[in-house]
C-alpha cells in the first residue's frame, strides 16, 4: 500500500502523482465553480422571464364567465397560464436539484478514484467518486456518483479482474488502482492507494475525529462487508446482525440514499419508512440524508404509528399478544360472518346519521362477498354516498335553517366567506350542506376509519378474549378490514431486537407490500420480553413469506480495549469472529469501592474530572430510576439529565437511561455502578445491558461499583 498522509509539503512537492492530482482537483474544481455560477445565472434569468410572462398571460385573461362559451375560453386561459408556470416551475426544480449538488461537490468534489481497464489491452480509464454525480458542458461525466453501478468496484476492495452490475448486464473489468483522497474543497492534502479495508488510513483519520450531536455519512469510507448490505438486492425482509459499533444505522442511512438513487424518479420518500427507537435517536440521524442531498424519510416510533391507528383514549403501550393469538386470528377470521352485534351506529352530537340495523342491511346487498377487507371496502363506499344524502336531507329542514341564523357573525364569514344572506332556496341548502359537512367531519373520518366495526366485540366472539391487547387488536382490525399502508415501498427498522414479536408482526402486517430490513444486534436485548432472532424469523417467513440473513463482525465505533471489554460478555464462539479497526487508546478504568463515603468520593471525582474532557461524556444507567439515585446522591453536581424529547449537546457531561441511550455513541462513558445488584450473574438480559452500555463508549470507558464489580466482569479483573 502506498500511503501519502503523512507527507510533508516537500514531499509533496517532489512527487510527480501528488502534483497530477492537485491538477486534476483544481481544473474540476473550476469547472464547478463555472457549473455552479452558470446555474445560478440561468435561474435568474427564468424566475424574472417567469414573473414577466405570468404578469402579460394574467393582463390578457378576460376572466368573462358571461356566458358558457365565454367561461369555456376563460377556463383554456387559465389552463395554458397554469401550464407555464408548472413547466417553469419543473425546469427550476431540475436546476435547483443540480445547483445543491454543485455546491455540495464543491465542499468536496470527490473521494476516491478507480483506475480501470475496460477490456484487454485498453487504455485505463479513469472514473472519480463523490457525493453526487456531475457532467461537464460536453456531457463528459467529471464525477459519478457513489451510488452509481460502476463505483461498486471501488467498494469491493479487490484489485485485478472484477465486474459490476448495469443495467441487467455484468460488466467484466480489470480494476488497475483504487486510489482515495483527502480533500477540503480545492485542496488536495493527502492521497493513497490501496485495496485492503483493514488498512485503510482514509477509515481510520474518520473515525478517530471527535463524534458530534449529529450522525455523520460514511460514504467515503464504507466497508465491503456494509456494502454488500447497502447495494443488496430487493427481499420481502433483510435480517442484519451486527456487533456493537458494526455501523448498522450508517449501512441503514446509506441504503435508503442509495434506493432513492437507484429508483430515481419513481420513489418517493413518503415510501419509505424508517422506524426509530425513540425521537433522541431520531434527531441524531436527521441531519444525514440531507447531507447526502436527500430527503428523509417517513421517521416514526412503533408508539407514534399505534397512536396513529388506535381508536382516541386507547393506551399505545399495553401488555404483548403471544404470537399464538395473532396466527389464532389468521385462522378465525376465514369463517367470520358479520352478526348485527359487531356494528356500531355512526353518531355525532346526539344525531345518529347511520344506524347500525342500516350498516348490516348494505352487508347484506353482497352476500356472495366473505367478512372481510373485500366487502367492509364496498361497505364503507356506500356508507361515504349513505352519509351524503343523510346530510343533503338534513340541509333542506328548517332546523338546519334556523341553525345558521344563529350563527354568529364570525361563525358566517368563516364558513361562507361572506355573512349569510341566501338569496335562493338552493343556496340555502348548499350553505346548509357546507355547515352539516364542515360540523360531521368527524363521521367522515369514523367511516374511513371502520369505527362503525366492534373490533372488540368480533374479538371476543372469535378468540373469546376481552379486551384484546393493542397488538391483536390492530392485527385483528387489519385482517378484517384491510387496515395498512399499502403504498409504502421499503420499511427499516433499526434496534429490531428491542422489539416483541407481537410488535413486529404488526408492522409486517401493515406494511405488507414493503420491503423490510431489520437491523439489530441480539446481545443489546435489554428487556426478557423482546424477540430473539429465530422468532423475528418466525414472524417474516410466516408473514412475509422468506427473510434473508447478513451479519457485521467489525466494530469501528470504540477502541480495541473497549472492543475487547464488550466483547468479553460474549460466547467464546463469536468472540473469537469480533475484530475491531481503531487505533489504541486507553485501557478501561474499573473502579471497585469498599464503602459509601469511597464510592462517592470516587463517583464525584470521575464525573468532576469528564468535564474536561474533549467530547461529549454520558453516565448510562440501567433505568430511569437509577438517575433519581443519582440525582439524591450528588445533588447539584448531577450531570445534564437528557429525556426523550432532548437534542444531544456536543460536549459536557450527561446522563442518561440506557433505553434512552441504545443506538447512541459518546466519546467518553461512565457507569456509575456496576455491581452485582444490578447487574447479577448467570443473568442473560443483564449481561446484555452491560455489553450495550459499555459498546456506547468510543475512547474511554470507566466503570465504578459500590462494593464488588459484578462477577460479569471477573474476565476483565484477570487481565
């Protein structure tokens, strides 16, 4: 490997390929500059043609709706005005899209270079990676993007005959260099070659630099083994088992940048669905797609998406279903036939505007259609035409009449832009409907809703069971009336083994035209209740009718000794698998105190002392109780507590759950006490939760206990 970081300016100087390359740099980087000036020009000149073209279009407008050949003309008008701003308005967004990654080229125009040879023989072609692809004038590609099928070869990490996949062909080529740089804007400061992922200076010079409150990209420097997960091929579920620090929610990030760019055009991000374990960790991601030139995606918890579905006042966290139940419902639901007891009346302020006798009667219209999403669909779309003449009937009684009149003045603009003064019967009645339409919506959204069904009492009549748990209730609501998202594409679900595998059918339900990737690592299940990964399998091929497995086995997040720290809780097995890249740094700190007075001394010291620390330093505690522990404890010192709706600080000191904490990292980690009492031996899901609190650290790991550290930990004493 020929490494060039570390050159000195006069090394530099003196070496021809250096030179080259700060050539190649500058001359892109002007014509970056030129491509970004050219666009920012162009899009000038269009918004002021716009504005004058919109100004001439709306003088020439008669907006005569005199008589009905006359409104005709003024109808065309106004079309031909709309389509010209729609198509100025395509053109800049096209513009504005190529300006943003014009100007994110120009932070740093590329990051590597593969020098490749298309067929024997042939000269080597050049080919350099960034962020986002450009051409020049000529249509000359200067940088392609990293997610484009021939940047793949650089990701692969082997030099010598390689291939890709375009366009449903496999391109064979020889893969002569693979040279990375280190770039800041027009600057060439170092560059090397190589085709070793473990080697990789490029890798290590990122992952030493200091964490901040936000999730940064890690295009430059994904790993093959990430790659093959980012570029793998659509699967009905994508099962992930990654070590601590493997870099799971980066490989999570990085594939959702790259299906936008591979289904360019055709994919929206209201598709795509990004489960998060709690809003801390959803704010420490945000920033990481845009940064890509992306928007993000749909970003919701599991709590956020069963409030959504829930029926108002119902409690989103509820005892699990077993899995039993839920398959139980499967089997039920193929003999149901609708009883007058499973239907409920739509009423809205003492007015019943359908009644229940009237709902079975429109089921009874299709008695060729099983119970079921087929006929509760056709069922709810006469119930839409049933509550538009129930409220059109309304509209012509005097009671309805006599309403508006009472009305306040207020009430009247609000609703008809003007005091209420009908000058006909019929505008009369349609003021009427608008009032009874705006006054009903409620009924509206209960009817697409499917509230007129008694979820609970088909539940009980089928299962024999009151008062279902959310999860079978929403699993037996879905297969009864169709209720999920059949539009969404992709759905990823990060820390996947912090959820139950009630949870987890759910969602595989609701989403059930989605692709899934599931993230996770089974030794952070900190809670008895979670899935284990047989039952995430169990729930995916049942449900979704296969899942495939992938696995990470390099920890990039912390430091060999804490790696091996973390690692040490492990089976021996998988133990042996774990490698870690960063470089050395300090040995853990275990802190055993004999009484009370030694253990605050040492708590206090340890805290006092992080706070000069560079970086951000969290004390994780296994539960929220233990922070008021704490706080009784050390009084005004108690570190920062953050909660769920708190943005991580950069540096300082924190504390925090350790709920709270999955799927964070800190520069700097202490756990005030790790004794057996809270974390006892031979317990399998407290084992997890050290392994998860100490994996949190990046370069220093301190642990104290009040008394003896916990036998979990012997391993390390014997070091």
């Amino acid at each position: 490997m020929q490494d060039n970081l570390n050159e000195t300016a006069s090394d530099q100087a003196c070496d021809p390929v250096f030179q080259q390359e700060q050539d190649h740099l500058s001359d892109t980087y002007a014509k970056l500059e030129a491509i970004a000036k050219n666009l920012s020009e162009k899009m000038e000149r269009r918004r002021w043609q716009a504005a004058k073209d919109k100004d001439d279009m709306q003088g020439e407008v008669k907006h005569n709706f005199a008589s009905d050949g006359e409104a005709q003309e003024t109808y065309v008008d106004y079309a031909v005005l709309n389509n010209l701003i729609r198509d100025y308005n395509l053109e800049q967004d096209a513009d504005s899209e190529r300006l943003a990654a014009a100007a994110k080229l120009l932070e740093q125009p590329y990051f590597a270079k593969i020098s490749l040879e298309m067929r024997a023989g042939a000269p080597a072609k050049d080919i350099y990676i960034g962020l986002a692809g450009v051409a020049d004038e000529n249509y000359r590609r200067m940088v392609v993007d990293w997610r484009s099928p021939v940047a793949e070869v650089y990701y692969n990490q082997e030099n010598g005959a390689t291939s890709y996949e375009a366009n449903g062909r496999t391109i064979k080529v020889n893969l002569l260099n693979r040279r990375q740089f280190d770039i800041e804007g027009k600057t060439l400061r170092a560059y090397f070659d190589s085709d070793v992922a473990i080697e990789d200076s490029l890798l290590l010079q990122s992952l030493s630099a200091q964490r901040s409150e936000h999730m940064k990209a890690i295009t430059a420097t994904i790993q093959k083994e990430q790659n093959l997960i980012i570029r793998h091929e659509d699967v009905p579920a994508l099962l992930v088992a990654g070590i601590a620090g493997s870099g799971k929610t980066s490989v999570l990030l990085q594939r959702i940048a790259y299906l936008f760019y591979r289904n360019r055009g055709s994919l929206d991000p209201r598709q795509v669905f990004l489960i998060s374990p709690n809003p801390v960790f959803a704010k420490y991601i945000e920033n990481v797609l845009p940064d890509l030139g992306e928007r993000n995606p749909e970003t919701i918890t599991y709590r956020d998406l069963c409030a959504r579905l829930l029926p108002a006042g119902r409690n989103p966290q509820d005892k699990e279903s077993p899995l039993e139940l839920l398959w139980k419902i499967d089997r039920a639901v193929e003999g149901l036939r609708f009883e007058l007891a499973d239907l409920r009346d739509i009423k809205f302020y003492g007015v019943r505007l359908v009644s229940a006798g009237a709902i079975m009667q429109l089921m009874q219209k299709y008695p060729n259609v099983p119970a079921g999403p087929h006929l509760v669909t056709l069922v709810r779309e006469e119930l839409f035409n049933r509550l538009d003449a129930r409220l059109k009937q309304m509209a012509a009684t005097e009671a309805v009449q006599d309403e508006l009149l009472c009305l306040s003045l207020d009430e009247q603009v609000r609703l008809f832009n003007a005091p209420y003064d009908p000058q006909t019967e019929q505008e009369g009645r349609d003021c009427a409907l608008a009032y009874l339409q705006e006054r009903f919506a409620g009924a509206v959204l209960a009817i697409e809703r499917d509230e007129w069904l008694r979820i609970d009492r088909i539940g009980m009549r089928l299962l024999g069971v009151e008062n279902l748990p959310v999860s079978a209730w929403l699993y037996l609501n879905m297969a009864v009336t169709g209720l999920g998202n059949p539009d969404a594409r992709y759905v990823m679900i990060d820390e996947v083994q912090d959820y139950t595998p009630d949870q987890l059918a759910v969602m595989a339900r609701f989403f059930r035209r989605a692709h899934f990737m599931l993230l996770g690592d089974p030794h952070q299940a900190i809670r008895p209740e979670t899935a284990s990964y047989e039952q995430i399998r169990e729930v995916f091929e049942c449900l979704r009718g296969s899942i495939e497995d992938c696995q990470l086995l390099t920890s990039y997040r912390s430091t060999p000794e804490i790696t091996a720290l973390f690692a040490g809780l492990l089976p021996e097995s998988e133990r042996m698998q774990i490698s870690a890249v960063q470089r050395a740094d300090q040995p853990p700190a275990l802190i055993a105190c004999p009484t009370e007075e030694d253990y605050e001394q040492n708590l206090r010291r340890v805290i006092r002392e992080a706070s000069d620390y560079d970086g951000l330093t969290a004390v994780v505690v296994p539960w929220k109780s233990q922070l008021k522990r704490l706080q009784k404890l050390l009084g005004d010192d108690t570190p920062q507590i953050i909660g769920q709706d708190r943005r991580l600080p950069s540096s300082g000191v924190l504390a925090l759950a350790l709920p709270l904490a999955k799927g964070l990292e800190f520069d700097h980690v202490i756990i005030p006490d790790a004794g057996a009492s809270l974390f006892p031996a031979n317990d399998h899901v407290a084992q997890n939760r050290l392994y998860t609190t100490i994996s949190r650290a990046t370069r220093t790991i301190t642990i104290l206990s009040n008394g003896p550290l916990t036998p979990l930990l012997d391993f390390a004493n014997q070091d």
